[in-house]
C-alpha cells in the first residue's frame, strides 16, 4: 500500500518532475485544500524558470489541436512542456472526441509532458487562482514551456490569461465575432496570432481584416505577427513557434520579460484577494439578520445604496473603525 502523501514528501515529489506528485498536488490546488498552500509557498523560491504561453480564442477555433501538434516540435528542440487546459470545450478536457483522445495519446505518455485539464470540475477558491497555482507547480517540477489554454471570454479567463509571458490569439476563418471583439477592444491584443485552418475560402480574408486592426495600434514596439496555420495537417507549426520565440527574444532584448512577470503578478496578487474577499463578504452577509436588514431597508428605500455599503464594509472588513472615516 502507497504511503500518504505530506507535505515534504510532495515538494519533494514535484521538485523531482514526479508525475504521481506533480497530479496530486494540482488535485490539492483543485480542491482549495489547505495543504496546497503550504505546498506552493514553499516550491515558489524555486519558480520562475517555465516560459508561459497563454493560448485563447473563442470556442472550436482549434486551440487544443494546435497545442497538440506544436508538441512535437517544442519536445524536438530538448524542452519539456506542462498544458492546463481551462476550456471546457477543449480535447484536453474529458469532452474530448475519439479522435483527439488518439492524438493526444501519445503525450499523455511522453514523461515530458505533463497535460491537466482545469475545467471539468468546480474551483472552490476561483478558476484564476487554482490556474497560477497548477501554473506555478508546472515551474517548480522543472517544465520549460506551459501552454494555458483558455476561451477568450469572460473575466475569470481574462485573469487566468494574466499568468502568460506570451499570449497566442487563435482565430478561425469564419469566425466573424472574434473580429468585432478584437474591433471593438473587448479582446486583449494579443503578441502572436494564428489564423487557423488555413484552407478556409475566407482565410485570406481575415488575415487582411487583423492585419487592418493591428494597423490601427501606432505606439507599441511590438507588432503581432499574424500565422496561417494547419493543426490537423501539422502546416505553418515551425513558423507559428518561430514567433512566439521571437517575442520571447524581444521581451528578454528589451528588458520587459522581467517587467511583465512583475506587473501580471501583482494583477494576479489583487485578482486573487478581490475573489476571496468577495467571497467572504457573500458569506457573512448571508449569514447575518443584521446585515441582511441593510439590504432589506435599500430595496424599501429606506437607505441609499452607498450608506449600505458603508455599514456592511465596516461590519464585515472593519473599515473605518477607529480612523473617524464614519461617524458611529
């Protein structure tokens, strides 16, 4: 019979690249179990190492089949890959047809690569946070590339795209509400875009329409490449990898590799605290009459809405105690 994991032994474990170690200690993360904490406090002295590749786009564009032909190629330069999906639609995740399984075998058992779906169960401490954690357990296991795959929609995906060095927009001929989002400003503007499925009788069409919005951004010093890729035929992967290495090359040239861990950190730091901070204010105005009284007298209008978020602040988070910010 398997010894229980510890604490020691699972830093250990993950330290070591261990596959049992590394699943169970994500499974922890999963579960907002106390000791997944412990667990990535100490390993995080030794991230920091792992380039992160966010990889979005909207639904059924091919995120996960591109993902899973750049495989091979990143496995031939020497690199070992980690992949946490956060798709609910993607192959990676237990949605996945007899056809991706096929595929996606062969990874499964290369020792190199370790791919964990995010988004088949419920995340009690938030998607975003459960995602860096997962992220930040790939590091300190020693993998050189992690892929997140998200759907570029909504915000916990947002947060969850905030962990990537790179961000990969993946795009499909046809697919007319990506350009709107990206028209409008809705979607990020991403470092490297690949139009997928590059066949596509309108695939030529909306590379001229990216390239029409990418235009319209004069001041930055990057311009996002724009890749017609093949995933199922494995065609432009070499040359869709070869940008996403150059932006590494210009963000680590320029001296913004640093900078950018530096300020998505800290995005990810109050995104964190704002989700268990929301949480626990939902708590404890659920469970106390006294407070839900303060709702009660807004919908009466009794008591303006700001008034009400001043009482419940203030009994909950203490705000304004002792400073004369409110009058008792």
């Amino acid at each position: 019979m398997a010894k229980p994991w510890t604490r020691a032994s699972l830093v250990q474990a993950v330290r070591a690249g261990d596959r049992r170690g590394l699943a169970r200690a994500i499974s922890l993360v999963e579960n907002s179990d106390q000791l997944a904490s412990e667990i990535v406090r100490d390993l995080y002295p030794h991230t920091g190492h792992a380039y992160a590749i966010g990889v979005t786009g909207p639904p059924g564009v091919g995120k996960s089949s591109l993902i899973a032909a750049l495989l091979p190629h990143v496995r031939g330069l020497g690199l070992s890959v980690g992949v946490v999906s956060v798709d609910p639609s993607s192959p990676f995740s237990q949605g996945a047809l007899l056809g991706d399984r096929i595929r996606l075998v062969d990874h499964f058992l290369d020792p190199g690569v370790f791919i964990r779906s995010m988004g088949t169960r419920g995340h009690l401490g938030g998607l975003a946070e459960a995602t860096l954690q997962a992220v930040l357990l790939l590091d300190a296991a020693g993998k050189d590339v992690v892929f997140v795959e998200t759907v570029g929609t909504g915000q916990s995906e947002v947060e969850v795209i905030g962990v990537a060095d790179t961000v990969l927009l993946v795009l499909m001929p046809g697919s007319g509400d990506s350009i709107q989002a990206l028209k409008a400003g809705i979607m990020e503007i991403p470092d490297v875009i690949a139009v997928n499925k590059m066949d596509h009788p309108a695939a030529k069409t909306m590379l001229s329409e990216v390239r029409s919005i990418l235009a319209l951004d004069v001041d930055s010093a990057w311009k996002p490449p724009i890749v017609l890729t093949e995933a199922v035929r494995g065609e432009g992967l070499e040359k869709l990898w070869e940008e996403i290495a150059a932006h590494r090359e210009f963000l680590e040239r320029e001296g913004l590799l640093e900078e950018r861990r530096r300020r998505h950190l800290s995005q990810e730091v109050f995104a964190v605290a704002s989700s268990r901070a929301k949480a626990h204010l939902e708590q404890a105005v659920s469970g106390d009459p006294e407070l839900l009284r303060v709702l009660d007298a807004v919908q009466r209008r009794e008591l303006d809405p700001l008034s009400a978020v001043e009482e419940i602040l203030d009994k909950v988070f203490h705000i304004g105690d002792g400073n004369g910010s409110r009058a008792s």
